[in-house]
C-alpha cells in the first residue's frame, strides 16, 4: 500500500477534514508509539509502513511504561487535540477541538 492510500483510509475512518489533517495525526501517532514499545517492535511495525510514514518510528532511547490513558493524553497533546474521557471518548466541543461543535453542544 501507498502512503496516499494509507492516509486516505485514516482519513476516511477518522473523519478527519484533510490528508493533511489525517497525516498530521498519523505522525503524532506513529511518535508517540514508537517511544511506547520497543526498538525491535518499531522497527517490525516501520517495515509494514510505506515510506515516508515509517519515518515517524524512530525510537528515542528506552520504551516508557504507561498505560492506555497516558498514551491518549500524549497524542491529543501533540494534535492539540481537546481532553480524552475516560470511556475514550472526546469531551464534546473542548477546545482546541479539531472538530467543529455540534450545534446547540
């Protein structure tokens, strides 16, 4: 698969607005998983990517430990994405939301 046909799929099951969009989250993604396992994972995971996508797993010393909220956390923090509840699910219309509120939100 093409990184245009991979980003486009992102785009589509992410709803997100743009391929830029799509991409810029996918990167944020891929950064902060990669300093979530370990070398040898990230390195399996880059071979399955097309180029450049597989670029954003470059592991950055030892893998850190935390848990499924904390890796939330770091990725809405590099989108500027609003908080995560705990279900997972965004708090409606938190700014910096990259989604537009609903109206009457």
């Amino acid at each position: 698969m093409k990184s245009d046909e991979f980003l486009a799929k992102v785009r589509e099951r992410g709803e997100y607005r743009s391929g830029a969009e799509a991409e810029r989250v996918t990167g944020a993604v891929l950064r902060v998983l990669a300093g979530r396992i370990t070398p040898g994972e990230v390195t399996d995971l880059a071979s399955q990517l097309p180029a450049p996508l597989d670029d954003a797993l470059r592991p950055d010393g030892q893998p850190e430990s935390y848990g499924r909220e904390e890796f939330l956390r770091r990725i809405a923090e590099r989108t500027g994405a609003g908080p995560v509840r705990p279900s997972g699910t965004p708090a409606p219309c938190s700014p910096p939301s990259p989604r537009p509120c609903p109206a009457g939100s």
